[in-house]
C-alpha cells in the first residue's frame, strides 16, 4: 500500500491530499529514510511523520485496503510520539 494511502487509512493524517503533502514536503519517513507518496509500505515498516513541534513513529502491523473507523488503530503500533 502506498504511504500516504495508508496515513489516510489510519487515521493517522486525516486526508490523503494532506499526506501526499507532507511526503512531498520530506516531512514522512520509512525505515529512516524520507517517502514519496508512492512509496510502498509493508507490515513492520517504521513510519515516522515529523509535525511542527513533535514527532511520531509508528510501526505498521497491517495494510487492508479499506477500514472502519473503529479499525483504524489496529494498522499499526506507536513506538514513540
């Protein structure tokens, strides 16, 4: 799944335009290094998402298409944030 596919889906970045933004902005990083938007992510992935005054890393633990709302925190595990 496509990174900034899956910070909408998570709920982690509410919209996926915003996302796509901040992987554009080098503002989104996998495994240490910074993502395009396209970059696939994979269960186990750290994904960190650098915020203007703090910064939160999460690891991926599934990656479906689609998820309820309810759902949406079982995608991944926060390490630091």
């Amino acid at each position: 799944m496509r990174v900034d596919k899956f910070l909408k889906v998570s709920r982690l970045i509410k919209r996926r335009s915003v996302a796509h933004d901040a992987c554009e902005e080098a503002r989104i990083s996998v495994n240490g290094k910074d993502a395009k938007p396209g970059k696939d992510v994979v269960p186990g992935d750290i994904v960190s998402i650098r915020f203007a005054n703090s910064e939160l890393r999460v690891r991926v633990l599934q990656t479906p298409e689609h998820v309820t709302k309810d759902g949406a925190a079982e995608l991944y595990e926060v390490i630091e944030g």
